[in-house]
C-alpha cells in the first residue's frame, strides 16, 4: 500500500474514532461530575504505567526487525502473555492501596475492572504489530473503530443508568475485548499459538529500552494529575485532566494517524537505505504546520470549545487549555523525533531523549503543584522547550540531520500557523473572549482558520500545496 493511500485510510480510522470520542466526552461530561471524572482520570494515569510495559515493546520489535517468521512470532506471543499475566495481578493486588491512598472507595472497583484489560491485551495486540509492519490500516481501520465504539456506547450506556465513574472502567473494557475480537479474524493463519523462547532474549533486548522510555514518559505525564489530586483536589485533577484532554485532541487529529504510517515507513526506508534525514525533514514540515496551527487555534478559542464540547462546569479549565496548548508548540516536533528514532532501531537514544524530557517535566510539576493548578500549566511550557532541545540533539547525532536545514524548512510552518491564526484572532476581537454564542464562535473560527491554513500554504509555497493539488485533481469528475 502506498504511503499516501496509508495515510488516508489511518486519518479515516483516526477521525472516525474522534468523533466517536469528542460524542462520547461531551455526553460523559454532563452526565458525570468533574471530582468522578478526576477519580478516573487518577486511576487511568496510575494504570498508564502498566499498560506501557504490557508487552514490552513486542509491537515495536515486529514493525522494525528485518525479517518476522514463526519463531519471532512465538517470542513476542510469549513476552506478550506472561506480561500481560503478570500486570493483571499487579493490578488487582494494587487496587485497595491505592483507594486507601488517595481517600477514594471508588477506586478499588475501577481498577479491579481494568485489571481484566491486561489478560486479554495480548490477543489483538500480536496481529495489530503485524498489520503495521504490513501497513495494511483497512484491517487495522476495522479494529479501532469497533473499539471505539463498543467502548462509546458501554460507557455512556452505564453513565445514563447512574452507574458513576466506574461506568468508564467497564468502556474500557468493552474497548479491549471489541478490538480482540475484530482483529483475531485477520490473525495469519500460519501464526503458532504456541510459545517459545528461541527469540526472546532478543525481543527483550529491544523491548526493555523501548518500554523503558515509555515508563519514564509515562510517569511524567501522570506526574501533574497525580501531585494535584494529592496537594490540591480531585477536582483540580479533573479540570487539568479536561484541559489536557482538549489540548491532546491534536494527537488524535493528526499525530497518531500520521506516526502510524511513518514508522513503518522510515523503518522500510532504513532498511533499504534511503535519505531519512530528507524524509524526517520533509514529514516534520507537515506536521508543524498543522499541529502550530492548531495549538494557536486552541489557544484563541478555547473558551467557546470548552462550552461546545463539555458544557459551563468546566470553565475553570479554559486558562488551563491555553498555556497547555502553548506547550504543545514545542511538543508537537517531539513525535516524529520518537518515530525516527524508534523504526531505526536506535532504542538507547530513544531512552535518553525520554529521560531528558521527563526529567524536565517533572521537575516542573514537582516545583509548582503546591502553587495551584494554573501555576503548573504555566511552568509546563518553559519545561516543553527544554524537552525538544532533548530529543533534536539526539536525532541530530544519529541521523546526521543539519538542525539550519530543518529550522529553514520549519519557517513556512511557522507562516502557515500565524495565517490559520489570524481568522480565529479575528473572532476573538469581535465577539469576545467568552462569546455569548460559543457555537457561532466556534464555527466561525474554525472556517477562518481553515481559510488561513490553505491561504498560507499557497502564498508561503509549503509543501502543503503539492499534497492539495493531488488530492483536488484525484476529486476531480
């Protein structure tokens, strides 16, 4: 499957899923209150750690190894499944601890549901690496949006029946055995269930410092829900949790869609031998030019988007949602540096780049939680930008990239982003920072910024144009 047609089916999948996703937190959001929804938010970051190492980064040692045959598959099925054991029982056992911990009976339940989604990881998982090795994303289309779904309509379901905040542990739930069930029927039928134990050392050898720079990122972005629902409330947990939820939107938009085929893609191209500095370069323009141009339209109407999606009890998150999307500026790089680094097989670098970045951010966390919620968010930024220096110097050193290059072909992305800026700022000064009809806000603002989008394109020559140009020619009659 070619790259383009890759792309179009991974922002089809992604974008079905997200509007799954933005239905399901809108009527989430008013039919639960911000401390239940903080209570969950709180146990989801504590499980993030375990869910980062469920299968040790066998997923990723399949997308990027040179060849996959029955052996490998045994390997990584083995790894998968005693893991996925293991973190079950970690799970449950750490359930009434941790309720006991933050004052919260709720939590015990919750994380007891969760527990089940580690036994049955492992079925789905194996054949989703296989699929993205293969980059087949029709079949892998079909499993996250059953996912999806089946996760939307349990959870929402058992919120409406008043069943509280565990309502979203039992979505979970449903999620993982939806995805299991789907992609089970394009497993290969020549893949063993058996174990073995041929490959293992060298699945682990990978997978340990892969899994390694996840648990390190993952503890760091957990870190400010975890020191606010401790210092502060689980509402302040809440509201954080909301803002960087809206923020995070953009990794559901485009982010995640886009990584899924560029690590396949730049582990092919490291195989064959081609100039993946060019590539990365090429794919990182792309990126910030959207992902610039969202964080500043986040930026500017936050307000109306947080009334739109979640309703006026959350409103205490809009200032939030502004310096969080500030921060995203710097984040958005970081993604394709991990992706880079990750389909080359340079798992050391990934780890240092990640230690680096989470030490940042921690330390930002650490140092102002006592201050308040919004204190946190501000230090955050500052913590962003010492971040991305982290991971270009690392991708700078392994790929040979020139950092004045990558700055000049970044420029247009960054004209890009003030154009698509300029119609939501314009909305801004006639109606308001906290417009009286955020929908009409909302609309407008979005329609400008997209007008801004394609007009800096074109007058910027990005490369953005070549790709509209194509796919108006391909609309064509």
């Amino acid at each position: 499957m070619s790259v383009r047609r890759s792309l179009a089916f991974s922002f089809m999948d992604r974008y079905a899923g997200l509007a799954l996703s933005i239905a399901s937190s809108m009527a989430i959001a008013r039919l639960l209150t911000p401390a239940e929804v903080g209570t969950f938010s709180v146990v989801m970051a504590l499980l993030m750690l375990l869910m980062t190492v469920r299968d040790l980064g066998a997923g990723q040692y399949i997308v990027q190894t040179p060849e996959v045959g029955p052996a490998q598959i045994r390997a990584v099925w083995t790894v998968q499944l005693a893991l996925g054991s293991l973190l079950a029982l970690l799970c449950l056992l750490a359930s009434w601890p941790v309720a006991s911990f933050y004052r919260e009976p709720r939590m015990q339940p919750m994380m007891a549901v969760l527990a089940l989604n580690f036994l049955l990881n492992p079925i789905g998982s194996i054949t989703y690496a296989w699929l993205m090795r293969e980059m087949r994303f029709g079949a892998l289309a079909w499993g996250r949006f059953s996912a999806a779904l089946a996760g939307a309509l349990v959870s929402i379901g058992l919120a409406w029946s008043g069943h509280g905040p565990i309502s979203l542990a039992w979505g979970s739930l449903a999620s993982t055995v939806a995805n299991a069930l789907v992609l089970s029927l394009f497993r290969p039928g020549q893949f063993p269930w058996l174990p073995g134990l041929t490959h293992v050392r060298e699945v682990l050898k990978f997978g340990s410092r892969m899994t390694g720079a996840s648990v390190l990122g993952t503890l760091s972005n957990s870190a400010p829900e975890f020191l606010l629902a401790r210092l502060q409330s689980l509402t302040a947990a809440g509201f954080y949790s909301r803002a960087n939820g809206l923020v995070s939107m953009f990794r559901s938009l485009v982010s995640d869609a886009v990584n899924a085929v560029t690590l396949p893609y730049f582990a092919q191209a490291a195989r064959e031998q081609r100039d993946l500095p060019q590539a990365f370069t090429r794919v990182q323009s792309y990126l910030c030019a959207l992902g610039w141009s969202f964080a500043l339209g986040v930026l500017l109407l936050a307000h109306p988007l947080m009334r739109v999606l979640y309703g006026p009890q959350w409103d205490e998150a809009v200032p939030l949602a502004r310096w969080l999307a500030l921060a995203l500026l710097f984040q958005v790089p970081i993604s394709n540096c991990q992706i880079a680094l990750t389909s080359t097989g340079a798992a050391q670098r990934v780890l240092r780049a990640t230690a680096w970045q989470s030490g940042c951010l921690v330390l930002a966390a650490v140092t102002t939680a006592h201050w308040g919620v919004q204190v946190l968010t501000q230090a955050l930024v500052l913590s962003a930008a010492f971040g991305l220096v982290g991971w270009l110097m690392q991708v700078r050193a392994h790929l040979g990239l020139s950092l004045r290059a990558l700055a000049a072909a970044l420029l247009p992305s960054a004209g890009v982003a003030l154009c698509s800026a300029s119609g939501p700022l314009l909305v801004l000064w006639a109606l308001g920072e906290q417009p009286a009809q955020p929908l009409l806000a909302l609309a407008l603002g979005g329609a400008l910024a997209a007008f801004g989008f394609v007009a800096g394109c074109v007058l910027l020559r990005h490369p953005f144009v070549e790709e509209i140009r194509k796919m108006t020619k391909k609309l064509r009659p």
